[in-house]
C-alpha cells in the first residue's frame, strides 16, 4: 500500500468512526483544534496529518490511532454513541 493510498484509508476511517458517533466535522475540529477544512482534508486522504493529531482525532473518537491503520479494522469494537 502506498502513502496516498494509506491517507485514505485512514481518512475513511476517521469519517466512518466519527460519523458512527454523531459527531460533526465542525464539533470534531473544535475539540482536535484543527479546522473544519483541516478534518475535512483528512478524511479524504488529501493531507498526511501530524502523530499528534491523529492521536487527538483518537481520543476524541475513543479509540487507538492504531484503530485507524490496523488491517483489521473492527467495526463491531467501533464506540457508538
């Protein structure tokens, strides 16, 4: 796998993870202290976001960032709202 194609796996990740929660992009960004383009642009694999962040974006979802680049992502452990 190469690296565009990780940054959308990973974003896809985000987005399913995020929206499972009912969280909005805006809401999400606020509480990362990124921009609502900023998550925006994650979760479409356009940007390569810092560990940081990423670790951020985690613990906002509630889970690993190791959630976000396992192969086995599990959707069933996935928190829901």
């Amino acid at each position: 796998m190469d690296r565009k194609e990780l940054m959308s796996v990973v974003g896809a990740r985000i987005r399913y993870t995020r929206q499972r929660m009912k969280l909005s992009r805006s809401k999400l960004a606020q509480r990362v202290g990124v921009s609502m383009n900023g998550i925006a642009m994650i979760e479409r694999g356009e940007v390569d976001p810092r560990i940081g962040t990423l670790h951020k974006i985690a613990e906002q979802l509630d889970v690993e960032v190791e959630d976000f680049l396992t192969r086995q992502f599990r959707i069933a452990d996935l928190p829901t709202s």
